[in-house]
C-alpha cells in the first residue's frame, strides 16, 4: 500500500511508473536518455471511497482517460527522480483537493425588510429613468 494523501491509500498495483523520452530542449541528452515520467492510477483498483472517487473523477478532468486512469505526466526537470516526484506530488496535491468534500449549501429566502430596500431600489432608479425619457405632449 502506498500512501498518495494523508488518509488515502492505494494498492501498488493500482500505480503504474513509466519512464519516457521528454520533449524540448537539451541537444543530444534529449534524444538518448528517458527522462519524463508518466505515473497512471487506475481507479477501478485504487480501493478509494465512493464520495473520494467520484470528487477524483471530477477533478481530474482530462487527465482522467476512457480506461479510468488519472494520467500525469512530467517533463519539468532534466533527470527522471526530480520529474518523478513532481508526478508524485501533482497526485498527492489532486487527492488533497478532492478530499475535501464541498460545503452543504443551505438554501435560504431573503428577509421581508431585504425585498422591500429592494423594491425601494428598484423603484428609484425607475423613476430616474423616467426622468431622463422625452416629455409626452398630447396636444
């Protein structure tokens, strides 16, 4: 088991590390050594709680892919322990984020003495408008 967030924990079979050829700058080092990371958690084996599931799912927008996996990919840093941390870290900070279950939103009606400064508002910049019109002259 590998600990992903405080409380969160995944089976190792769950993650998979794979290391990859990185794009970008770094003359011939780019071309002969794999340094980019590409870390996959499959949900479908991550053993997570249903509410934490679905608040992934969610955060995770397109890095989630069609097989279920939340793909991260890192290519930050030139060698493959930096870029793998940072992989790690995005992970950790996604699960920290979904975690946190959203406040409850209480519905609430306003007040009998807010609707009517409302009213009130309404009906004074009414009458401003109404002042500014062209007078009707019905001769």
């Amino acid at each position: 088991m590998i600990e992903i967030a405080r409380g969160a924990r995944v089976p190792e079979d769950a993650l998979s590390i794979k290391f990859v050829r990185a794009s970008g700058p770094g003359g011939q080092h780019v071309n002969k050594v794999a340094t980019a990371v590409e870390l996959r958690l499959d949900l479908t084996r991550a053993n997570l709680p249903q509410g934490l599931r679905a608040r992934l799912q969610r955060a995770a927008g397109r890095r989630l892919n069609a097989a279920g996996e939340i793909v991260i990919f890192a290519q930050n840093h030139r060698s493959q322990a930096r870029n793998r941390e940072d992989a790690f870290a995005r992970l950790r900070e996604l699960v920290a984020h979904a975690s946190h279950a959203p406040a409850r939103r209480i519905p609430t009606k306003p007040s009998r003495a807010a609707r009517e400064r409302r009213r009130e508002s309404k009906r004074r910049r009414s009458s401003i408008k109404r002042a500014r019109r062209r007078p009707d002259i019905d001769t």
